[in-house]
C-alpha cells in the first residue's frame, strides 16, 4: 500500500467492506474505522471529495482578491473574490510542476505568483505570465484545476472532486432558512483554531447528541431544550414553549422548528429552535451580546430562537438573532482534525462599543473546548485493546445513530471501492 500521504493512500476495498460486516447495529463503530490509515484513505476518497465542505463565509472576502486558503487531507485550495466580484475556487496546485503556489493562511492580491518558476494566474487562474516560452503547451490549456464552489445564503461550500454528490437540495433548504441571518452582511469578530487529536468521526457523533451536555456542558445545557425534552416531566413545558415559539417564528415569517435537533435532509439540516425561556441569544446569560442581525435587524425584533444548521462531513453553525458562531473541520489525518470557529456579528458592528468578546465568544469557546476534550478523550478510550462498542441510548443518541449508517452506507456504496491489488 501506497503510505506516502494520508490522502492519497490506497486502500483495500476488501478489507473496508469486512469491516463494514463487523459493525452491529445500536452502538458505535468498532476501533479500525476511528485509527486506520486505510480506513481514513478511504474517508477521503469516499466522503471528503464526494461531499460539499464548507470552507468560509463570503464575508470572510469582502474586496476583489481577497483570498484564503484551506487544507484537508494532502488537498489545498484557494478561495479568491475575483474582478467580477463572483468567488471563486481553484486547486492550490501549480500547472508547471505543482508547487503550492500560495502559502498563507489568507490574503489580498490581484494575482497568483508561484514562488518556485514565478508563473502567474490571474484572479480567474489563467496563466497570464510565464518566465520563459519554450513549453510547446499554450498558456490556455494551463489555468489552474478550478474547485466546485456554491454560495448558500453567504456560506460557501466547495466540493474537491470532479462528480460530488447532489447538493440541490441542501442549498436550497438552507438557503431558504439562512436568508433571515444576514450572512452577506457579517464579519468576524473572531476566529479561533484547534487541533484535536481524534478522528473527525468521533468529533461529529459528538456534536450529534446532547447526552453529553448536563455531564460536559455546564453552561450550554442552561440555554436550550435539548436534554428537557428527553424528560418525561419536562415534555409538556418543552411542547409548550415550542408552540409558543413557533407562533413567534410564524409571525415573524421565519419557518418554524422545535426543540428536537433532527435532519432536514439526509446529510444536511436546517432547523429553527427555540432558547430557554426568557433568553434572547446564545450567550452566558441569555442576554444579547451584538447588534441585531439579518431580518431580526430590519424589524427590530428578537424572535429568541436559533438556527442550527449542519451539513456533513464538516460544518455546524448555531445563528442567533445577535450573532453566529460557525465550526468547519478538516480531517488532517486518522488522528486527528483541524477545527476551526468563527464567531461572526454585523459588519457594521464595533468592537468595544457594540460587542464585547469576552461577552461573546465564551458560551461557544467553553462549549467547543469542552466538546475537542471529550472526543481526544474518546479517542483515547477508544484506542485501548479492551475497548468494545456500546449500546446507544436509543432516543438520545439517535442521530449518533443516522450519521454512523449514512457514513457507513456511503463507504461501502457505488461506484464500488477502488481495490488495491492482490487486496
Ligand atoms: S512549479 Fe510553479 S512555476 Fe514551476
Ligand atoms: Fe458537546
């Protein structure tokens, strides 16, 4: 097998498709699928450039070539606001020899220079200047390899392959929902980066249960229905403000959800949900922390709800009426994830004067943090030879449940897995 890089190693179909036959329905995958490196080459082949990612708000790149730059498995890619004001996408792959061509996190620039031959693209990655001309290949043919790129409400999604999968959909139920964010008009107050050491399997199930949050989130457990609704004493409460809420979405012209963190679709969701009584954000207090955003901004009113969107394999964003908080993963390898969060506010917004991130940012900080410790922990446990699944909570862990058989249906669909020879 071909170990030379995480994510462009081979793998054995065989071997993928016994282990799909060992897993048992009810718990979590057994340890192969959260550690192998085959197993993670064949996620990258089989999610990571077959599904949409999220790689940015279009407010992120708010001038003409504005760019940034973002890494999963080996694969790079450039995200640039272009002369027509339309964002682009492109392989960070040079056409000459294929150094990687821009080397920074972010920047501002009306071309693309390589550091290795100096060969030039313009911000709609045609190769406009070469240092020498004796190629015998027209600088025509030599643009860079562009990226699959859509703008859903102002969050953009990129896709690395060249056949992904149907995302008409997902963009139009999100978008629908996402308009009254006002997204286009954001920025980001803050950005935080981690790296976790844990698969990026064991970092989604996590944020696909609330078990956890009385146990490892103190503070988001005060805000929200999540685990009440569980709650035989609870569920009328629960019913009770729902409807109150959804009365309040209604006449708002907002769709309406409930205190249920379900799918809308089949790897995407876009759900309206109501906070705890009396709180108007997602904050430490419930209290607001920004200014009005979106639709909440144009009528002046609060409909103390959120929305929460999540699409697989990589990006959740809760939107609340003041601010949002955005989460995009990166699988870097079996091990590990880079995860990065952005919390976003009104452009217009002023640091100091309409927003405090010491207000902001820590009911969403303390959770994220709280939830990278629980899953390197899972990793942890996981790795140990006495390590067995276990049962999950049926209701609670339902959606763990929905994300294990949509990752494992999409390991082992068609087109058939790659085999390596003589596997
Ligand atoms: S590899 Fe980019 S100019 Fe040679
Ligand atoms: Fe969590």
């Amino acid at each position: 097998m071909n170990q030379c890089s995480p994510g462009t190693a081979e793998y054995s179909g065989a071997m993928i498709a016994d282990l799909i036959r060992t897993y048992r329905h009810g718990g979590p995958l057994p340890r192969a699928f959260y550690c192998h490196p085959e197993v993670f080459a064949a996620d990258m082949d089989r999610i990571w450039r077959r599904y949409w990612l999220y790689v940015g708000h279009g407010c992120m790149l708010p001038k003409v070539g504005d760019w940034l730059t973002w890494q999963v498995g080996t694969d790079s890619v450039v995200v640039v606001r272009t002369k027509s004001g339309e964002i682009k996408a492109f392989h960070n792959t040079c056409r000459h020899r294929g150094a990687r061509f821009c080397n920074a996190e972010k920047g501002n620039g009306q071309a693309f220079s390589c550091p290795y031959h100096g060969w030039t693209y313009d911000l709609d990655g045609r190769l406009t200047t070469r240092t020498m001309k004796d190629f015998g290949v027209a600088e025509s043919e030599l643009g860079l390899h562009p990226v699959k790129l859509r703008d859903v409400g102002g969050l953009l999604f990129i896709a690395l392959g060249d056949d992904p999968v149907d995302f008409d959909q997902a963009h139009a139920d999100i978008a629908g929902r996402m308009k009254h964010q006002g997204m286009n008009d954001a920025k980001v107050a803050k950005a935080a980066s981690y790296t976790v050491k844990a698969n990026w399997k064991l970092v989604f199930e996590n944020n696909r249960e609330c078990y956890h949050c009385p146990t490892a989130h103190p503070e988001y457990i005060k805000g929200t229905f999540d685990v009440l609704r569980a709650m035989p004493s609870q569920v009328d409460r629960v019913a009770r403000q729902t409807e109150l809420a959804n009365a309040r979405f209604r006449a708002m012209g907002l769709d309406t959800g409930d205190a249920w963190s379900g799918m809308t679709g089949s790897y995407w969701r876009a759900h309206r949900t109501p906070l705890m009584e009396g709180w108007k954000t997602q904050s430490l207090d419930g209290t607001p922390v920004a200014p009005l955003m979106g639709t909440f901004r144009d009528k002046n009113q609060w409909s103390d709800g959120t929305l929460r969107t999540t699409v697989f394999p990589n990006f959740w964003q809760h939107a609340s009426d003041d601010h949002a908080v955005a989460t995009r993963i990166a699988a870097t390898g079996p091990l590990e994830c880079k995860i990065d969060v952005y919390w976003l506010v009104h452009r217009d917004a002023v640091e100091g004067r309409d927003y405090q991130l010491d207000r902001l940012m820590p009911f969403w900080q303390r959770t994220s943090e709280q939830d990278w410790f629980i899953c390197e922990a899972n990793q942890q446990g996981v790795m140990s030879s006495a390590y067995r699944p276990g049962p999950y909570a049926k209701e609670l862990e339902a959606n763990v449940q929905h994300f294990v058989d949509w990752y494992l249906g999409e390991l082992g669909g068609k087109p058939p897995l790659r085999a390596v020879a003589g596997a």
